[in-house]
C-alpha cells in the first residue's frame, strides 16, 4: 500500500505551487491595471488597464480556490480508511483516486493518481462504499477495487 502521508505532502506541495504560480499572474496583471496618473491616458491604454483589471479579478477568485485546496488538505485526516470517505486513497477500473481535493494527475512512487473533491458529483455515488462494492455513476457501474 501507498505512504498515504506521501500523497498528503505531494498534494500540498503541487497545489502550493500552483498557488504561487497564481499569485505572481495576479500581481503582474494588478501592476498592469495600475494607470500612471501623471500622464495624459490614451484610450487604449485605458481599455488594456480595465481588461488586465477584469482578469486580476478572475485571479483573486483563483487565488481564493486555491488557497481553500490547501486549507483542505492540511485538515484532512490521511489515515486508514475502510470505506470512502474524505482522506481514501480509492481504486476504481484501475485507477487511483484521492478523496480531498480535485486536481490535475500526479505520479507517486511510478503510479498515476488523481484528486477527486468531496464536493464532486462522482463523490456523492463514492461516499461509504467499501472494497469490492459496486457503485452507479453517470449510468456506468464503477467497481471499488480497493480502499485505504
């Protein structure tokens, strides 16, 4: 079985980078929505201002998502699971999923993971299931191969 608290820190560390990196976008585009008043303003000049302004505000919502994943994932208790719930590694079709928080795939130890949120619909068919119990998604019948 995984080192579950390796899981736990390589989801922190890739959704603390993905943070970082939003929060640089979000500075360089609140510097670019910054207008020098002491000089007369062309038209454009206003118009780039005000749309780098818009999307440093589609930012600050980013920043806030990703924020909340960490929050999350630092709460979440990793331990042994016998059914799914919050903090389960979950094997379904031979795949691997983590109950915390979505994210992209990530690799650990050679095998392919991704995160799924609690807030997810496919979470809602998952909740309780224990090893071996068949669950309905989407019409699909999913069997939960393992649970940890």
């Amino acid at each position: 079985m995984m080192d579950k608290n390796l899981i736990k820190e390589t989801m922190l560390s890739l959704e603390a980078a993905a943070f970082q990196s939003a929060r640089e976008e979000y500075l360089d585009y609140v510097a670019d929505a910054r207008l020098d008043r002491s000089e007369p303003i062309e038209n454009d000049e206003q118009a780039q201002a005000e749309t780098a302004s818009d999307f440093s505000e589609a930012l600050d919502d980013t920043l806030h998502d990703y924020g909340d994943k960490l929050e999350t994932l630092r709460k979440i208790d990793f331990g042994p699971k016998a059914t799914v719930t919050a903090g389960a590694l979950v094997r379904l079709s031979g795949r691997d999923f983590v109950i915390a928080v979505s994210t992209g795939r990530f690799t650990i130890d050679g095998r392919e993971m991704m995160g799924i949120s609690t807030m997810a619909p496919i979470f809602e068919a998952l909740e309780g299931a224990r090893t071996g119990e068949t669950v309905e998604f989407k019409g699909r019948k999913l069997v939960v191969e393992d649970v940890a």
